[in-house]
C-alpha cells in the first residue's frame, strides 16, 4: 500500500485498512524512505525484532470494553488530553514552536526541556486517536503539527530554546540541556502519529531531524553520551519503522556510551536510569547484544531485589531525584517520581516482549496498577510529581508544574494501556493484563484470530476468555499468572485443565476452534507484606495489598484516626468491601487497629527503651487502593502500617 | 580606658587588661561612639541585657585545660583555621575583596554568599586569638581586615557579589541573595575582633555598613523580610557593643516580619529557622517582647518533641534544606546540616541565658558532642556539610565544598567553646558543661572569684570543682544535672550535701572560702534509647547513649559485619572500655547482635508477612561516639539499630 505523504488516517477510518494480520507490508512514505505499515506494530517491537519472543499486540488491535481501564483511557481522551493541551497553550510551549516559526510574536518560555512536554502530549493525543477517533482532538494535533514541522531548521534541527541568540549554542551542555531527550520525544510523538493515520508528514520531520543528529553525533563526530537517555527508544523505534539501519546504530553508540559497567551508578536519577535500560533492551531486542542482556538482566535483579518500592515506584531521594542505595526505601520522603514508575514499566514491558518471563510482567503491573495511576486524580486533570508512601501533612494533586514532565508522560502512557494487554509468538497467544477488552488479531502464520476476555480484574481474580480463530488451529494460550497470586486454576469449556507453568505463564496448548472457553481463577486473598528487613523503614510493619493493588489509609476515610500512630492488630482480619459509588468504585477494606488518641500524654522524643508506654485506643481503618488516594480533596495517607505480631 | 583606633590587642596581652569583674566601663572609639568595655561580654549577651538571666562567662576569663575540648580548640587553631584560609584563598574568596579593592586584579568568584565564609573564618580566627595568641593567625586576620575594609564602598555597603556591572542590583532579592546574611557575619567577625584586641578598626567598618543598613531598611524604606536571618543576632549584639538603639530596632524590623505566626512554617529552612529563633531570643533578652517570648517558647516545644535528631540535628530533607514534618526524621536520608547543628546550639545557649533553664543546656550539649563535632574531622580540616545517622556505602568528609558554609562555621564555633561553659546571676555562678577548665570571673557584686574544674567528661561522669573567692562570700553554684542523667549526687568538701534542683540545676548555696572543694557524681550507665513511636524509621529501633554521647557502629571496627542487617539483642549487655589510642582517645562499647551472612539465602523484596526467616548470625559489635566517625578512611556507620524486646 503506497499512502501519499501528508493523508490523514485516523481512529475508526484507518481500522478499516488494519490488516492485523502480522508481518507488515513496507510503503514508500516522502522522502523516499520506505516505511514500515502503521498498523503492524506494537508499541516496542515488531514481529521482525530479532530478539523479541512476544510481539507486543498493536493498539488498534485492542478494544478495551468495560472494566477497569476503558473508564481511565476515556477520561484521558475527554478530560486529561484537552486540559493539559490548555495548560501548554497557557505556558506558551505550544507558542514556544510558532514564534520560531516566525508565526507568531512572542517571547519564548519554559524551562530548557519543554519541548518535550508537547510532543509527549502529541504522542498522548496520537495514540488515543488509534483506539477512538475524535474529530476535534485530531484537528488539534494537526494544528500542532503545522507549527512543529514550521519551527524546524533547515538543517532539520527542531528545539525552541536553542534559537535566535543561543542558536550557536547547540549540544553545548547535553547533561542538563536535554536536546536529545526532546528530540525522541518528537521521534516518538511521530511514530505515534504515523501509526495513529497512516500519515508521514509528521515522520518526515522527526526523520529529518533524526537524519542531523546522525549527521552530528557518533565516532569521530560529537562523542558525547546524551545526558538524559529518552532518545535510543525513540531512534530504535525509527529504525523499526523506517528500516534505516543508522538510527539503530546511534541508538547503540549513545548507549554504549551509557550504559555499560554503570552498575555502580544505579543508585542515579531514576527516570534517566530506567530511560536508559528500556533503550538498551530495544536494542538487545534487534541485536541481541550481549553485553547489553547482561546489563540488563544483572540491573533489574538488583532494582527488584532491593530498589524498588512496593507501589513500582523508583526513586529514594529529592536529591538529584535519584534511586539511591539498595534498601534506601523511605515512606514519608520518598520521591518517586510519577515518571520514574512509568520508566519503570516501559522497561519491563520491553523485559517481557524479549524473555516471555512473567517476572517482567509483574513489576510492570505493579508499576501501573499503583504508582503511576496515583501520578493521576481520577478525572485525569491534576497530577502527583512525587508519590509518597506516607504523608501527614494534607496534599493533593496539582493541575501544572513549573516541570511538567510527569502529566505529559501520563497522557502518552494512559492512551498506549491497551498495547500492554496482549502479545504473541511463534507459539500461541499471551495474556499479560486481564480487562474486560477483545483482541482481534492473527496469530505468527497469519490466521486470525479474536479474544474475549471479561473480567472484574482488579478486583476480582475471575477471568473468561472465549477464542475465536477464523480456523481451527493448534496453537498455546499463555495466562500469566501474577507473582503475588498464590493459587490459580484454569478450565477450558468447563473442564479443569492442567497447564504447564512457563516463567509464570500457564500454557494451554491445544487444538482451538471458534467459540471455545477458558475459566481462569486467580485466587485474591488480602495479603500482609512485610519487606526485606533492610529496608529499615519498614521494620516492624505490613502493607496490605490483593491482587495487585496496595491499599493505604486515608485520613479522609478514617477521621480522628491518627494515621501517623495508626498500627494494625495481629490480626487485623481485614474485611472487603466493594463500594460502586466511591472513587468511581473501589474495593474497601476495613481492619482492625489502634492509635493513640490527641489528648493522650506522650513521653519525650528519646527516651530510656521500654521507659514509657503511650495510650493505645482500637480504632476501625479503611483502606482503599492507594492510586484512588487524594481525589476527595486534601487529605493525609499512609501505606505501610506497624503490626504487632 | 581609651583604645586608639587601630590599636592591637591579642590573647595573653589583651588578657592583662582583662577586668572581669562585671559591668564594663565603657570606652570612646574612632567614630565617636561609645563603646561597651571590649572585654566585658560573653558570647551572647552583656550583663545588662535586661531578661538575661544567666549571662555566659566571656571567653578569656575561661581557660580549657586538658580535657575533652581542649584538643578540638588546639587542633581548630593549628591546623583547621589555616587549612580553610588556604581553602577561601585557593577559591577566591580572599582575592574578591582584593579585586574589590583594586589592590588586585583578577575574576570575581564563588557563590553568591561567598563574603560570609570569609567572615565566619575571620570570627573564628578572631575568637581563637582570644584564647590564644598567634603571632602568624593574628598578621594574617588584620591582613585580611585590610582587604575587607579596602572593599568597603563610599556609601559603608560591602558585597563582593554587587559591584562593577551589578552595583546597581542591591537588595534585587533578598531571600535568595544573602546580602543581609553576608553582612551579619561581617558584623560579627568585626565586634570578635574588637573583643581580641580591643581595636574597633574592624568594628568601624562594620558600623559604617550597619548604618548604611538602618539608612536602607525599615518602615518606610525597604520594608522586605531579610531573607536568610542571621543579621539579626548581629544586629544585637552590635547594639550591645556599641549602645545604639537603632541596630537593635533594625533587628526587632527583620524579625517582626519573618518571626510571628510561623509556627506553621517551622518545616522550612533549618538554618534559616534556628538562625532567626536565635535573634528572636537576643531580641528578647534586651527588649523582653511578649510575642517574642511566646513564639521562642512555642516553636521550641514543637522542635524538641517532634523535630530534632538524637544528635541534636536539625533537618529531615534535602529538599529546602528543610526541617521537615513533626517525627520526619529519616535517618539514611537526614539532612541534618552541619550549620542546623550549630544553629540549634546557638539558639539554645540564648534560651538557656534567659530562662536558666537545663532543658536548653541539654538541647546544646546534646548538638555540641555529637552532630556540630561529627561535622569535622578529628584534625578539624575535613568537613560533613549533611551529617546521616545511617550511612551504607563508604563516605567521608571533604576539605572544602562549593556552598562551603559548615566548614567556616565550624571555626568559629570550636573557637568559642570556652564561651559556652560558664554563666552568672545576680545568684552565683553556673556551670552548664563540664570539662576540665579555669574560670577566673567575679560575681555580680565585683568579688572576684576562681573555679577549677576537673574531670574526665563525658567519658566519665564525676567532676571536681575547687572554688576561690577572693574574699569569703555567700552565692549560689549552680551545677547542672543533665537530662541524660538519672542519679547524681554531690559533695561540699567531702560531705554529701541535699541540694536543690532548679530547672535542672543543683543549687549550692553556702558561704564560699577559697579552697572550697565541691565533688559533682553524675550516674553515667550506658543507654538503650527508643524514639517516639510516631518516628517511624526508629520503630522496633534503640540508639546507644552514654552521657551525652550517642554511639554508632562504623564499619572499620566491624569488618565482615553487615550493618543493615545489625541487630542488637534483646540483652545486649554493653562492655565499656576507654581506649586512649583510638581516635584521639575515645570509650568504645562492645554489645551482642545478629546480621544475615552475606551469603545466605534472602527472600523478595515484598512478600506475605511472615514468610520468610532470614537466617541470623550472632555477632559481637564495637560502637563508638557518632562524633569520631569516618576519620579512618570512607566507612559506614548506622546509630539506630533494630532491638529484640
């Protein structure tokens, strides 16, 4: 298929062109580069990617139905899309583009990255469009798109702060200026774009721009490691698009640059860390690196064993918004940044696609499920930067920051949800995620095939799935089963079946026709987690957590409580509730606890060990899930809870 | 007695024309204006500031003898003050004032606050002379008075930072810019000197400046708070110096507008914080404001029982340099400036002088032994600017800093220990730390009066003190009894004697001859502290005390030990042992613990609690004063260990 450059394709439209049947036809897009078709990839890997066991299933492939996500995808559209893109107008980083385009008077603004804060919006409202089409959001992103593609150089080069006065000052300090960080935004907001319509008027500015920085950056030009990794995703994603064999290779040379022998550093900024380890495994995932595996595989064991907070959030410390040491997991002065856990899912999404190991999927979901939905309210128009595990002090979201990576990156990630639910190999199909969605695809040889699934999943451990292959086909069925579930059965048209448990994935391998059932049962008990007892903080008490959701107290629910003395009995037999009218409805737990009350006297700050006993009171807690926390207004919470044994 | 301006007086010389016999004459300096006698006040405040009610001896009627402090003020005078002046030279921070001057030629440099460090190390050298002459410190320090007042502009204003091209940027923004801040420091390096040498040729720079500040800020005139308080103690004591009313009024100007109704801000800046209570108590010891009594008396309840380390740090967070939330007091990630510690110090001594209460001597102390002096190394030329109570990767102290506040500040407060030891009232005399030392002072009424004291504090807890009147004579000596300490007893020349404790101090009351010998014996067991419960990193956690030292466990002496697995037993039965030819002499404990092998098994990050046991080890452990940490080569340390009940 030959789409002439600048046609628009969108949402429901280009479905209609959606082969959805595997290895992609290429295309000659302007510019003579010949493309690979939109609608054949997923959103980290393509089925030709040498190293990827599970091809991430394209989004358009994907329908989220009624459950848990479709509700924040939709809000997303309708609320969090438009009323981000008003705040980058009202801060001017729309108009940053248009006064460098000479089409507008203006002073520039923004801090140095802010061009990246548009396209991470633009790559949000791309892929939205891929899974709804919306008229009015689509004219925007065009509109935005005339100015971007007007504000680039001839020389194909595109940031707003690097003009006039500065534009001699190019690449001067790539550590803190972030040029490349913005410039795979861009490359990513365009593959996004292409995707989302089978247009490459947009890819035709990221690749010109893609074509300067080859031009610019490798052996024996600049050296340089880029400063803020962002950019080997987005150049290995343009490589996998266009087949241009040197955006891979000046992925490889930034990383190598980085990423080697860093273990040491791992205790760095967080969201550049997890940045960088999701490019090395895009390019182990079309190389097969080596050394990059091994990185790989050495640094994720030491994150989850020892970096990582029970909510998928990475990020110890204000300071330098890093990591830290392993066990360094404070509650009450955690950063973890909103970015950080998204990172952190990206990496582990891509772990997954080149492994097929459930492990990988597990901490995604933790990420997803806990940190990154508590980076949003539940309208998704105001936004945590920093997600503690505690705070007693009253808190809530805002609708801005003076740095606003994390809502742009909220956007972009909310509206890919349905990429991360399935994926398949030479083998069979693989459910990642379980939601109420339909997966209408084809397996590796071309037969196609549609999923249902439908499930209370969070808050219920049921799944059904019905198949149905166009023809009857041998092929497996993998269903993760998740790392915290510690019993799951499966029937298949009502019989039990005893699958196979690969790397946490049960496999039904079988003959399949149309219309056939699969019952998973994932057993959903509430469950007291300690942590590792090196991390100090949490000595001597539990989270609570069921299913993959950690739950928290929330002084809006437990008023008079002092959350901050609040512990649970040794027993707390926690009962759940669900409650369809409460934060757009939510399962509630109610424990048994006890606190001291205000008037009660304490003793001094330090004293004596066993010196004085305060004036315990039972109390009744509520939980609810931690992301759902703050969405009543300001208000107080905590995760981790001491437990009398 | 008349000074000529410009005439120099150090240490031993000065000394002869030492009255200390109470209310100072006072004297006529260049300027016209009279001046307090410079030998008649303590570090704090003059015998005639109204609601001070214990006024601290003044440094050269205190001798240290071989003690505990001795050494520190030895070291800080022979090896500290000279490295930091070839550190401030090596930066520039000498050379600005010089190129200021146009004596020299060269580039302005270093932060924007720069001026101050230059000061601190001025009032440090100052101080030190007081003690102790120095023929070299003392040419070098009037080297560098040179320098400053050659800086100093037409119109009395002195900034490195605002000249040439930003001459005209004065005052642009005071909370970030710390002219006040840099000015204060000038001003109380130059009324140091003037208590040295009796030469106000500094101090006349110093009131050309303050004069230009009280023509500059005020109602009516540049009416913005200060910004970073610290001139406002500056401001009073140069009032005390000199008798004019309108630097005490600029004072009660800058705290008025920052001072009151902050109580919800306490979480801020730490040094800011305890600078400006530090100036709100001067400003009630001379005016006796209600509203400043109130706010000094509040905040500090709300700091002691919620907000301040173990230590005697100030500052939970890295962001803001900030105090933090009441019982957010992490101990991995403590920020606990080196500057907070001295800041709480300062302000605790003013409290303790106008209240005479212990509770604020035992604030001081409890800062002074173990997070001011962790904050230098043991030659007093390497610093800690943040000062961890955990610390699980090798650290040490550097030489210098970028923002090198906590090293200048650290002279200028070793140099003033002698300051801290002694007080009278209109009552007796008061000794409010103990440690081998000659008070030669007299009591209000002008009878001259010596006091010896001897002891071994704080490795030990008994104190002799031999007292001397000049001629017999019935007053008070106030001895005090730590917080720390639960059974101390007394004798008067070998007989028990029943004294009266008041506000924590034993009252002696008797007719004193010379000879009179008094034996102090204060219990000193070793201590298993716990933290309020709301502290939640110390849950299930002890510190070890003894005295007022708080101990911890360094690597060096623990090889193979993992401190973050260290536990302590439930009986850890602690064995003491002073060991002279360690660090300078220090007690060491030795206690029965438990950590996991290195090479045993360990569970998830997160599991089911109870789920997994790690496998303990017995271990004996060696702990040491949390002060002589990290001076044998980068190391790790951890005070609060988790305790078997």
């Amino acid at each position: 298929m030959r789409f002439p450059s600048g046609r628009r394709l969108y949402g429901l439209t280009a479905a209609i062109f959606a082969v959805c049947t595997g290895l992609a036809a290429t295309e000659s897009a302007g510019g003579g580069i010949v493309l690979l078709d939109h609608t054949s990839t997923g959103i980290t890997a393509t089925q030709k990617s040498p190293r990827v066991k599970v091809t991430p299933a394209p989004i358009r492939c994907v329908t989220l139905e009624d459950g848990f996500w479709k509700r924040w995808m939709e809000a997303n559209r309708t609320q969090g899309i438009p009323a981000l893109y008003r705040q980058l107008e009202d801060h001017g980083v729309v108009e940053n583009f248009r006064v460098v385009a000479g089409l507008s008077k203006g002073e520039l603004k923004g801090p140095v990255f802010r061009d990246s804060d548009l396209y991470k919006w633009m790559e949000g409202a791309a892929t939205a469009l891929e899974s709804s089409d919306d008229p009015e959001l689509r004219r925007l992103l065009e509109s935005v798109i005339d100015a971007v593609a007007a504000a680039q150089q001839p020389d194909g080069y595109v940031n707003t702060f690097f003009v006039n006065e500065l534009s001699g000052q190019r690449f001067r300090n790539l550590r803190d200026e972030h040029e490349l960080y913005c410039a795979g935004h861009m490359f990513q907001a365009a593959i996004a774009h292409y995707r989302a319509t089978g247009s490459a008027r947009f890819l035709e500015v990221a690749i010109r721009f893609a074509d300067y920085l080859t031009r610019t950056f490798g052996p024996g030009k600049i050296e340089q490691p880029d400063g803020h990794p962002e950019v080997e995703m987005a150049l290995v994603e343009l490589y996998r698009v266009t087949g241009r064999r040197e955006y891979l290779d000046l992925a490889a040379f930034f990383l190598k640059r980085q990423a080697f022998g860093k273990a040491g550093q791992i205790s760095g900024h967080a969201v550049r860390f997890a940045y960088l380890m999701a490019g090395l495994a895009d390019l182990y995932a079309e190389t097969g690196d080596r050394e990059a595996r091994q990185a790989l595989l050495e640094l994720w064991e030491d994150v989850a064993s020892g970096r990582v907070y029970i909510t998928g959030g990475l990020g110890a410390r204000y300071a330098g918004e890093a990591i830290g040491e392993r066990y360094e997991l404070p509650n009450e002065g955690a950063y973890s940044e909103t970015c950080a856990a998204i990172a952190n899912a990206m990496w582990n999404f891509r772990m997954l696609g080149v492994t097929g190991d459930a492990r990988y999927a597990d901490m995604m979901e933790r990420a997803l499920y806990n940190n990154v939905l508590a980076g949003v309210s539940l309208d998704t128009t105001h936004w945590f930067y920093v997600n503690p595990l505690a705070c007693f002090r009253d808190h809530q979201r805002q609708p801005w920051f003076g740095c606003t990576c994390c809502p742009t990156n909220m956007v972009r990630t909310l509206a890919a949800i349905p990429g991360y639910l399935y994926g398949r190999s030479s083998e069979g199909i693989w459910v990642h995620l379980y939601d109420t969605s339909r997966l209408s695809w084809a397996l590796v040889d071309g037969t196609k095939v549609t999923v249902r699934q439908k499930t209370g999943y969070p808050w219920d451990g049921r799944v059904e799935l019905t198949l149905d292959p166009a023809e009857e086909s041998t092929f497996s069925l993998f269903l993760r089963v998740p790392g915290w579930c510690q019993a799951a059965s499966v029937t298949v048209n009502g019989q039990p079946f005893e699958g196979r448990l690969r790397d946490g994935y049960l496999e039904i391998r079988r003959r399949w026709k149309a219309g056939d059932r699969v019952g998973l049962e994932l057993q959903m008990p509430v469950q007291l987690v300690e942590a590792d007892p090196r991390v100090r903080c949490n000595l001597g008490s539990v989270a609570v957590q069921r299913g993959p959701l950690v739950f928290c107290a929330e002084s809006v629910d437990n008023p008079g409580v002092n959350l901050r003395d609040l512990e649970l009995k040794a027993r707390p037999s926690l009962r759940a509730a669900f409650r369809p009218d409460l934060l757009q409805g939510v399962l509630t737990l109610r424990a048994k606890g006890r606190d001291v009350p205000p008037e009660a006297p304490r003793g001094p700050l330090y004293r004596p060990a066993g010196s004085f006993s305060p004036s315990w009171r039972d109390v009744e807690v509520t939980l609810i899930p931690y992301y759902a926390w703050a969405n009543r207004g300001p208000s107080q919470m905590v995760v981790w809870m001491p437990h009398a044994r």
